[in-house]
C-alpha cells in the first residue's frame, strides 16, 4: 500500500514550489529530514504544501535512471541559494490550475500524512489534472572558486594589492559566522545582525568607506534602504547613490526581496546595481540602459562556497567574480 507524504517548498520567504514542479522532484534539508526522506518508496504520493492550508500540486514517487531517491549526490541541491537541501526523490507532478485550500497539514517540512481527507484530496488531484509534460534534467556542473583566483580578479578590477591580506581575513571571519550562525535557531539570526557583522565588514575590506555608507536610508514614503553606497561621501545628493543592498535574515532567504529593493532604487536615477544579501549569499542586478533591471540576476556569491556560475541557473547566470566585482567601490566610480 503506497504511503502518502506532505512536503514544504520552502518557508516563509522561500518559495521552492517551481523547482519542485521543474526538475520533476521534492528535496529537503536537515539531517533529520533527510532520514525521513529516505523511507519514501515508489509509488508513494507526495502532496506539496504553502503553508498550512494550501495544497500546490500532488504526485507519485518515481524512479529514474534506476533510483528514486537520493542525498547527497547532487552538488546544485547542496547550495540552493545557500541552504543544503541534499535529500530528494523523483516525483511525476500533477497540479491544479491554482492552490487548493485545504485542511490537516502540519508545518513540518516533511511528514507522512495519516487523514483520509488529505489523502483525497491528493488522489483527486492526480486524477483530474494531467502529469507534468516533461521536466528538466537538471543544472550543470559549476565549479569551485578558490580565495586566491578571488583576490587576483578584484586586484585586476581595482583593488588595491595591500588590502587582499585584509579582506582574505574578512571572508574567513565572515565565514567563521555565518557557520555559527547557520547552526543557531534561524530565527534568531535577526537582517540586523547579518547586516552588522557579515555585509559592512565585506563592503569595508572591499574598499568603502565609511562616509559613502549610510544605513537605513530614507528610499519614498516610509520605506529605507538598508543599505546604500554612494560614489563620494554622503551629502543628501540622490544622484550619487550608486548601489543598493537589502539584507534578510537567514530564516526570510532572498526569493522576494528583489522587488523590494527594486522599489527603493526607483527613489535613485544613478542606482546602478541592486543586492540582496543574507549575510553569506549575494544576488546582483544591474540597470539596463533602459533604466530597468532583469528579472534573472547578473551574479550570485555564496561566501561559504563560491562557485564560477550560479548553482541554479549556470547557463545565464554567473558566479562569485561577478558579484564580487560590482561590490567593489571602483566599479561605480566614474
């Protein structure tokens, strides 16, 4: 008899669901989580859950290639925007043409779902609505980027040769961290300690100075910039603001904060790159000549592991170097 499982596609702040629906499996993270994982059979029924009263899709554990499930063996599952969702299992979709509210769920990340009522609803699901036509085999292989190769690019970009012993002992410090930080309870780990301790160090040992930094910067209506760098100390001049970060917190991830910090660079006509930050992971988008930013990011940074291309997407998104290289205060000045 197949068991039937309910998965989360992320939390609050982190919406995996199209991933899931993509690549055609459910993947989790979490020694524990990945225990549970493994107990998944062919044939099981997996519902994906938004929240507590939402179901997504529903669908059957399937094998590929001779497995069904798996932990560990995929390298872009081990850095999906920073988190290591190293387990996994195949699934064949189906998916309702909006989410269904339903009644039953848990928050767990994984569970096996007991109610009759839920089991229905999946059953349902699977019954009405077709299969997903195809999935994607998944991203390529990216390769690690290793501090010194770091160090040589920035100094090709304009940084200065006597600050690479400082900000090599930056990225360790700021690694030693955000490690320390990732083992703690996430909700703990506040954006204003990841803006305090991880982001202004970076900016710093980048070659910023303080004067060209302001914190919390008023960006419209009532909204701030957590943080905004300007090309020449800060004198109330919108048009030298030249970068704009937005920190989260570990727990929050960065899926939406592109929009938000979008806002606030409508507020400066000089803007010329948006970052959202975590304190250890980086995406970038830099302004068009149209004066608009790509939806798809220019480069992502994974300080814990940096990589020659984005995990994700390594066919049109590219890696450490980049992001590195637009955070460098010489990028900007003209």
């Amino acid at each position: 008899m197949a068991n039937y499982w309910q998965i989360a596609a992320g939390s609050q702040g982190r919406d995996y669901s199209k991933d899931f629906i993509r690549f055609g499996m459910a993947f989790v993270g979490g020694k524990e989580h990945a225990l549970v994982m493994s107990k998944v059979k062919v044939g099981d029924r997996i519902l994906l859950k938004q929240g507590r009263s939402k179901l997504i899709a529903a669908g059957e554990v399937v094998s590929r290639d001779g497995k069904h499930i798996g932990d560990g063996d995929k390298d872009w599952l081990r850095d999906f925007d920073g988190w290591d969702l190293r387990a996994y299992c195949y699934v064949d979709w189906h998916m309702p043409p909006k989410p269904l509210a339903v009644i039953g769920l848990t928050r767990s990340p994984i569970q096996r779902v007991r109610g009759q009522n839920l089991r229905d609803k999946a059953d349902k699901v699977i019954s009405d609505f077709p299969a997903q036509d195809g999935v994607d085999s998944g991203p390529k292989q990216t390769r690690p980027v290793e501090d010194n190769e770091i160090i040589d690019h920035l100094i090709r970009e304009g940084l200065r040769p006597g600050a690479a012993e400082e900000l090599t002992a930056t990225f360790n410090r700021i690694r030693r961290l955000a490690r320390y930080y990732y083992r703690r309870p996430w909700e703990d780990v506040r954006e204003h300690e990841a803006r305090t301790f991880l982001v202004i160090p970076l900016l710093l040992a980048l070659g910023w100075a303080e004067q060209q930094i302001k914190i919390e910067l008023p960006a419209g209506g009532r909204e701030r910039a957590d943080i905004a760098c300007f090309s020449r100390p800060y004198n109330r001049n919108k048009g030298e603001c030249v970068l704009i970060i937005e920190t989260k917190s570990f727990s929050q991830g960065l899926y939406y904060a592109r929009n938000q910090v979008e806002r606030y660079a409508k507020e400066f006509p000089n803007c010329k790159c948006i970052v959202v930050s975590n304190g250890y992971c980086y995406k970038t988008w830099e302004r068009r000549d149209d004066g608009q930013f790509d939806q798809k990011p220019s480069g992502f940074l994974n300080l814990l592991a940096p990589k020659d291309r984005y995990p994700l997407d390594p066919d049109n998104v590219l890696g450490c170097l980049e992001v590195l290289r637009v955070l460098l205060p010489t990028s900007w000045m003209s």
